[in-house]
C-alpha cells in the first residue's frame, strides 16, 4: 500500500510518519507564503511537499506566480491544484483557470476527485471540469469518502491514476460532522446506516475495512487527518504501513 499525508501550517513535522508525500493545506484566510515556507521545510526533511493551490483563494496570477516560484525555491516538483473555498478573493473561480497559466509546467500536478460528489457544483458539471483538467494533470485525488461503492465506480471511469481520499481514526461523532461540512452524502449515509446504538458514535473507526473493499481497485491512499495525527501514525505502525 501506499499512503499519502496532508498536514496544516501549524503541523509539529517531527510528529509525522515515515510516509513519503505530505500535501500542505491552504485554508480560507492562509497566507501563501507560510505554505511555500512549510513545503521548504518538508524539503529539508526529506519528504516531498504537496502544497495545495487554492484557485478561489489565489488574488491574481502575479500572486500565483510568486506562489509557484517560492515553492520551486523550496524544492517543490509537486502540487495539488484545487478550486479550493465556495467564494474567490481574487480573479481565478476555478482550478483550470490556474492550470490554464502554464506556470506548473514541469511538475506533476494532481486534481481534485468526488466520487460523493459537491455541495457547491452539480454533478454534470464536475463530471465536465474533470474533462477539461485531465489534459493538465497526472492524477486524482478524491475526497475523503466511507462507502466503498461509489469510489470504486468513480475509479472504473478514470483514464488517470487514482489517490482515494480516507480518513485516520477518528470517532463516528467526528466523521458525522466532517462529512456535513463537505457534503459527502453517501458518506452520512453510510454512517447514519452502519451506527446502532448511540454508545457506536464514540467508538473510533479506522480505515481498515474501506482499504480492504477497494484492494482491488487501487492500492494508493491520501490520508486526512483532521488533527488526529498521533493516532493515524499509530495505526499506520500498528498495520505495518510505515
């Protein structure tokens, strides 16, 4: 198997485990240069910095510019384009206007996959964006999803390789709310479905049972961690994953 991490700013780097890509998040209101700045320090850790580019959080392309740049200066060959928060701050709307620049020329770019679909897009027009991007791109990332079944249908209609999105352990109270927050409904479903008494909210799941099902549509995982970091590297030990 073969696991990805994504981490924040803030992110204590010797708490991580010995995977080796580390995708840096860039939430509403980051500022661009603290991610440029932690993939530098990835670099010097020896792991291989992801950052994400946010296209709705992104000004204007002399800002995307100075982005990229900095990151090549930290030894970044490697990105995630997104379209990132609902509202643009600046003048991009969507991640293949980023794409479009030329700028991520010579390095290997991921896209974003929902297999569960978006609450910001219907599902015609993801299935379109996702036509246009795969021009530009060498694989997908999807988000973090429970229910097995729609991310081994989504991986069956790809022409690119596929990273599936899953959780660390984290309680199912937890996961509730992460996946209203994203909108990952067959994933609220599953959940609502698979819980049996109220005591089950407070058990943590981990990924085990969706890495087993999906074994024979990809052996490539991205790991959200929503803060538990000390427990996924604990079972990421525990299952001989790292």
């Amino acid at each position: 198997m073969n696991f990805s991490l994504e981490i924040t700013m803030k992110t204590d780097l010797s708490e991580l485990p010995k995977v080796k890509d580390v995708y840096i998040t860039m939430l509403p209101g980051d500022d661009y240069k603290g991610v440029a700045n932690k993939a530098a320090e990835l670099t010097k850790s020896g792991f291989n910095p992801v950052p994400h580019f946010p296209a709705r959080s992104i000004k204007n392309q002399n800002e995307l510019k100075d982005f990229v740049n900095r990151c090549k200066a930290g030894g970044v060959k490697q990105a995630l384009v997104i379209g990132g928060s609902a509202q643009p701050i600046g003048d991009f709307h969507c991640s293949l206007q980023l794409l479009e620049t030329g700028l991520f020329e010579g390095w290997k770019i991921g896209i974003a996959g929902h297999p569960d679909g978006s609450p910001d897009i219907s599902d015609k027009d993801l299935e379109k964006a996702m036509i246009d991007k795969k021009s530009y791109a060498d694989y997908i990332i999807t988000q973090w999803c429970l229910d097995a079944k729609p991310i081994a249908a989504f991986i069956s209609k790809q022409t690119l390789p596929v990273r599936v999105g899953i959780t660390g352990p984290l309680k199912i109270s937890s996961l509730l709310k992460f996946a209203n927050i994203v909108g990952a409904k067959n994933s609220i479903n599953f959940l609502k479905s698979n819980v049996t008494k109220a005591l089950d909210l407070l058990k943590p799941r981990d990924p085990n049972d969706i890495i087993e099902k999906l074994k024979d549509s990809t052996d490539n995982f991205h790991i959200y961690t929503f803060g538990g970091l000390k427990e996924t590297n604990k079972w990421l030990t525990e299952n001989n994953y790292a």
